[in-house]
C-alpha cells in the first residue's frame, strides 16, 4: 500500500514536470506571482484542473495575520479557500506534494476599491514618440531611374524614426524639412531608427524627384493617430481613469505605439455602422473637445490606456462608485454592459459571461462575452468598434471591460479583468493600496 502510494507521489511528479518543460506552465497555466484579494473575501488563487490535484500552498509569512485564525501557520491544498481578515501582505510558496517547490507568491489583501463605471464615448489622441514608418516607395530621379533610397538604408515598415542627425523628430514636416535641407546641400542624413525593442543608424541619401522637383527619401510617415474608445472606470481619489482595456497599435502596422504625449476628450456618437459576420461594425463619432470630458494618457499598456481626468466624472446610471471585483470574484452567467449608441447617452446593456481564463493576463482576454441584449443586438449585431473599453458589471461590481469581437461571431467577444487593468494602470502600491497621485 505504502511502495503503491510512494510511486503515485513519484509518478506524478515526474508528469508535472513533464507539463512544466512541455508547455512552459510558469508563464502560463501557473497563477501569477502577485495577487490581489479584498478584505473579507476567499483567497481563491485559480489553477486549471489537472494541476490542481497535489499541489500545495505553504505560507512563509503571514507577519500581518491577513488571513483566517486556522491558516496563520502551516499549510493547505490548492484550491480550498481560507479568508483574507486584514488588509496586509503575505507570502505563499506553491509546490507539489510539498517536495518539489514550483512558485512563489505575494499576495495582497486591501481594502475594498470602489471607481465610478464608465460607458462615456471618448476620442483617443495620440503622439508617438518619433515618427512612424506607415510604408515605402520608389522615388524616379532626374535620370528617370527608380530608386528607394529608404530600402537602401534597411528602413522599413513598421520602423520609427527618433532622430536626424542627433536631434530628435517629432513630426512629419519636421522630418520634410530636415530631408529638404540636407537634399539641397548635397549632404546625406544620419538616422536613428528603432525597430521593435532594438534601435540602430543608418544613413539616408535625399533623391531630387523627377515627378514632384522635391527631395524625397521613399518615406510614407506618420506621427500621430485618433480613434474612438469608452472610457472604463474613474478613480476619485487619484482623479485616474482607465480606458480601453487593450494597448494602442498603430493603424497600419499593428505594432505598439511608444507613447510621447496624448490625451482623450469626450465624443459623440452620430451613427452606427452594423456588425456582421466578417466585418466587424463601428461607432461613427465626432469629438467633442474639452466639452464632455478631457484627460491625459499617461500610459499606454497591453491592457488599456491610463492617465487623469479635468474633472470627476459622473455616471448616469451607476450615481455612486461600487466595487472592483477581483478575478477570483466573476463567474459565468449574467452581466451587463455600459456603453453610449447614441449621442453622449450611457445605456445599460445585458449581456452573459461564458467563460473565464484567469491564468490569461496578456492580450485581454480573460473574459468571453456574448450579447444578450435584443436591442443591442438590433442596432450594433453585437460588439462593434469604439466599444472597446464599455465597463462589465455584474452583481453591481465592475468586473471587467470589453476588448475584442469574433470577428466571425459579432455576438461574441472577449473582456479584461478590472483588477488587472487597476493593476497595470500604476494606481496601486505594492500591498494594494490606491496611491493618490499615481506617477504618469
């Protein structure tokens, strides 16, 4: 019985670490290394069903005692759900049977944190840092030869332009201005391009174009962009916001913009244009200014965009602030949208929660949705773009944001965790606490 059990302990911890090396389950079924629970509320750390089975948490410090009296010391199985009594910090190893440590962890208990839901529409203006490479093309010389002097300096799509000669570039007809300078001088230009995380020089040689009498270098560039979104929540005490739910790419080269500057400003919508299978739909709008709502964006981030508002904002529908779930607190079943169709109204919209992936905190899509609503359905098809953002409430708490649709169902479409926006916003500290005057 006993060399029966010695060799299931054995043989499953040999099939752990199979998955382990095979799936590379520390970056993606394993829970994160920090986790933030309420006061009051179950522990309730996920894990996906066929790990959970032999898994153990031991606590290493409870120095605070912020969970229940019978836990303070000693250990307990994955997946049972002792409660957090205190606000405070302590720390949780996971391992399998208690011999093979996998993980270790830090979880923070605080206070329940209450926003104001959002649902406003809002305009997204944006300045990179540097100027963006949209494309690049063939300029004909004087000798009707067709040449791209920007392929020839391994410029391409996607790329960024940071500085000419030494000095920085933040816009277009600065960089015309800089190409017109050095293409009349004979000169050639020194460039700094960076090309995802990496940067390197090169050298651009202006080319006098035959068809315009203008000194061109191959380069389609642009240095800002704007679009519609909805505002997720606001935070009085800090007078931060949250939008989105999904970071910001550029148009045409869907890769991050490196953030200079921007802000938001309220929008109204004047039209909708249907969803449907294959074609997503859209909010039609036209920016307000400063009328409405305006804000800073002083982050722009995998999960949403984030910055400070002029002025607090007001919700028509939820008139006080309620609570933010924890990730450990959604569950299938009903829930409910905020979103603008019309104008600058907020409306409440029902929707269902199908699913939950709490281990995903990547791209935004720990949530999948499914409109409900018939009215919603009738006017949009289901999730359009410049939803993205629209606040999910569900047991008046704000559990999430909308980010993405299937593309092939617009019915459906998937949401962030409100607690990991909260998280990657830069408003809380590193026991969960709601910093006043978080750093841009």
């Amino acid at each position: 019985m006993l060399r029966g059990k010695t060799c299931g302990y054995i043989c499953g911890i040999l099939i752990f670490l199979s998955i382990m090396l095979t799936y590379q389950v520390q970056g993606t079924l394993l829970p994160p290394e920090k986790h933030l629970v309420s006061v009051g509320q179950p522990l309730n750390i996920k894990f996906p069903a066929p790990l959970e089975k032999g898994l153990k948490m031991e606590i290493i410090n409870n120095e605070s005692d912020a969970l229940q009296e019978n836990v303070i010391e000693g250990d307990f199985i994955a997946g049972s759900n002792p409660v957090a009594l205190h606000p405070g910090q302590l720390k949780l190893r996971l391992s399998l049977y208690g011999v093979v440590p996998v993980r270790d962890m830090l979880v923070s208990v605080s206070p329940e944190i209450k926003v104001v839901p959002g649902g406003q529409s809002i305009g997204v203006l944006i300045h990179a840092r540097g100027i963006i490479v949209a494309d690049t093309y063939d300029v004909v010389n004087q000798n009707e030869q067709r040449i791209n002097p920007a392929a020839q300096a391994g410029i391409q799509k996607g790329d960024v332009i940071l500085k000419i000669d030494g000095l920085e570039v933040g816009s277009d007809s600065q960089f015309r201005d800089f190409v017109y300078r050095t293409g009349a001088a004979g000169e050639s230009m020194a460039v700094e391009v960076k090309r995802g995380e990496e940067t390197f020089s090169t050298t651009l040689n202006p080319v006098l174009c035959k068809e315009t009498s203008d000194y061109r270098v191959g380069l389609m560039l642009r240095d800002s962009a704007a679009g519609v979104g909805t505002i997720t929540f606001y935070e009085p005490d800090s007078k931060s916001y949250g939008a989105l739910g999904h970071i910001i790419t550029d148009v045409n080269t869907k890769h991050p913009v490196d953030l200079q500057d921007g802000k938001i400003v309220g929008a109204s919508v004047q039209g909708i244009a249907k969803g449907k299978r294959g074609q997503p739909g859209e909010k039609i709008g036209i920016l307000q200014g400063d009328k409405l709502l305006s804000g800073t964006i002083n982050r722009n981030t995998r999960l949403g965009i984030f910055g400070n508002l002029q002025k607090p904002l007001e919700n028509p529908v939820f008139t006080e602030p309620i609570p933010v779930a924890m990730t450990s607190q959604i569950h299938e079943g009903p829930a409910e949208i905020l979103t603008v169709l019309s104008g600058d109204t907020v409306e409440k919209f029902s929707v269902e929660i199908l699913k939950i992936n709490p281990l995903v905190r990547q791209d935004g899509k720990a949530l999948v949705l499914k409109i409900t609503d018939e009215r919603l359905l009738a006017q949009t098809g289901g999730i359009i773009q410049g939803m993205s953002g629209s606040p999910i409430i569900q047991e008046e708490r704000l559990v999430g944001a909308v980010t993405h649709v299937f593309v092939n169902d617009p019915t459906r479409g998937y949401g962030v965790s409100a607690e990991w926006m909260l998280e990657e916003s830069g408003l809380l500290d590193d026991s969960g606490q709601i910093i006043k005057e978080p750093a841009a």
